[in-house]
C-alpha cells in the first residue's frame, strides 16, 4: 500500500483519526486584507465629509448666523458683521491716521441666500466665484461663506477682477445717463460707451458706429482720415 492511502472499506466518518486529515482553513492573504481595511477607511473618509458638507449647510440668514459662531474665529483678520432682518453683511475698514475709515470690501448676503460683492464701491460680479458654489449665485454653507470672503479678501485695487469691474461701473453709469438725454446728447454718450468698451473689451465696432464712420468719411475724408 502506498504512503498515505486510505483503505476503501472504511467511511469518511469511520477513518481512524490518525490517518484523517483536518481540512485545511483557508486564511485571507495580507493583500487582500489590507486592500479591505483600505476600502472601508475610504467609506469611512466620505462618510464624514458628506456629514460634514452636510451639517455646514443652511437655509436662511438665522440658520447662517447659528452654524457660523463656531467658525468666526477662523475668519479673515479685521472682518465685521452687520445682520438685518432681510440680509446679513460682512465687511473690512481700512484704518487711516486721522482720516475716517474707508470700507475695503463688503459681502452682502439676502434672506434668499443670494448675495452681491464689492470692493470698496465697486460691484463685483458674482460669476467669479461661481467655482466656489454649489448653487450658482447663492450662498448655501458655512464653508461657502468663508471661501467667499477669503477670495475677495485677496483682492487689491490693482486686482484684474476690480480693474473690469470699475471699467463696467463706469460703462452703467454712462447707460444710465443715455436713458435720460436727449437725442443728441444720446448719440454721443452712446459714442463715448462704444469707444470705452472697444479700448478695453470688444474689438468689432458696433453699428452705429460703423455708420458715424461711413458719415464721416463721405463727407469729409481728411477729417475722417485725422480722426483716424
């Protein structure tokens, strides 16, 4: 008989136990253990941030005001708070030696959560900081308002941002005088709009003044030409 054979008249149940082998357990390798312990401790991580995301959350101006006292300490250096009924606002003074403060910088913040943004007097449009959002052009969490706050917080007067958006303010405030003219004052102030936005935006010359051209030049090419 051959080292390890079994004799066919005995059953399973009755092999004598000296020469019946236990079956073998099969253990998990250290890969795939530490491969699970990985996927768990990754479930884990998102648990907590969507719990976080989550709990940041707010649905008015009293819920924002509750859920930020934990965070205002972590809030740039100098900010103030001014909170309203209808909106809650935050803000930064600059302090001048004998002169009065001047306000840097202002996040406005109404009760449908929707919200505008200026530097100093200058309105700041609120698509620069759609990647920030979760609604575009509403503020909705905690973390929002601050990440809100710290991109306007690095902006200067030199800032591309504040440059345009002063540029725009100068162009509104010429439309608004426009609406209020008279036709020959419209013309112009409707010149004097065509050539801010050609200098500093669109590079194709609007209809009206492509016609004031053609005008120009049928009637007197040198002026046209010393226009020009």
């Amino acid at each position: 008989m051959r080292q390890g054979a079994i004799p066919k008249v005995f059953k399973n149940e009755n092999i004598p136990a000296y020469i019946s082998k236990p079956e073998t357990a099969h253990r998990q390798t250290e890969a795939s253990t530490s491969s699970a312990r990985l996927e768990l401790e990754n479930e884990r991580i998102q648990d907590s941030i969507e719990e976080h995301f989550e709990a940041e959350k707010f649905k008015n101006l009293a819920e924002l005001d509750e859920k930020l006292q934990p965070d205002r300490a972590f809030l740039p250096k100098g900010i103030k708070e001014e909170k309203e009924e209808d909106q809650h606002i935050f803000y930064k003074l600059k302090i001048f030696n004998g002169k009065p403060p001047m306000v840097v910088y202002t996040i406005v913040i109404f009760e449908d959560l929707s919200f505008k943004m200026y530097f100093g007097e200058i309105s700041l449009p609120v698509t620069k900081v759609i990647h920030l959002l979760a609604t575009p052009g509403k503020i909705g969490s905690i973390d929002e308002v601050k990440n809100v706050i710290a991109y306007v917080n690095s902006l200067d007067a030199q800032s591309d941002v504040v440059k345009n958006a002063e540029i725009d303010d100068a162009i509104n405030v010429l439309l608004k005088i426009k609406n209020l003219a008279d036709d020959d004052k419209e013309k112009k102030l409707e010149f004097l709009i065509d050539q801010l936005k050609l200098i500093f935006y669109e590079h194709r010359y609007s209809p009206s003044t492509l016609a004031t051209a053609m005008l120009w030049q049928n009637s007197s090419p040198a002026l046209y030409r010393y226009v020009l």
